[in-house]
C-alpha cells in the first residue's frame, strides 16, 4: 500500500500517504525453545501407536525437515521420489 500512495504523490494523484499516520503495533519476540532429541523420541513414540500408524511417520517427517504444517498436509505420494 505504501507503494501505491508513494506513486499517487509522485503523480500529483495524492498530496499525502495516509498510511505514514498509522503506528504499527510493536510485536515482542518470544524465545523459542525446540525439542530435545529425547522430546522428538517420546513425540514419535507416542504417535506410532496401533491406532495411528500413519502419524509417527509424518510426525518423523516433520521434525527431520522443519517443513511446516501446511507443507506437510500438502503432500502427495507423487512428491516423492525412491533416489
């Protein structure tokens, strides 16, 4: 948006970017804390039940790419290759 008020005035189409009034809000950055490998073990773990076969195997995906949720769930068999 801040490009097309800019363009605007350097155009004569505006006087002035409205947006330039706005204050953006702070946003507070929190610590991330990851997984130990025994975390990762007991999470694997306890998705593999008998109930869930399929989960273990996402969930080893998950951690051993870092690919997020949606990549995740996005995924076709076609994506994969046996190399």
């Amino acid at each position: 948006m801040k490009l097309v008020f800019e363009y605007a005035i350097s155009i004569d189409a505006a006087q002035a970017n409205p947006l330039d009034r706005i204050k953006r809000p702070k946003h507070e950055r929190r610590q991330i804390k990851p997984f130990t490998a025994a975390e990762v073990r007991d999470i694997i773990d306890a998705a593999g039940d008998d109930r869930f076969p399929q989960l273990a195997a996402l969930m080893t995906i998950a951690f051993t790419t870092g690919a997020r949720t949606g990549e995740l769930f996005a995924l076709r068999w076609s994506d994969w290759s046996a190399d």
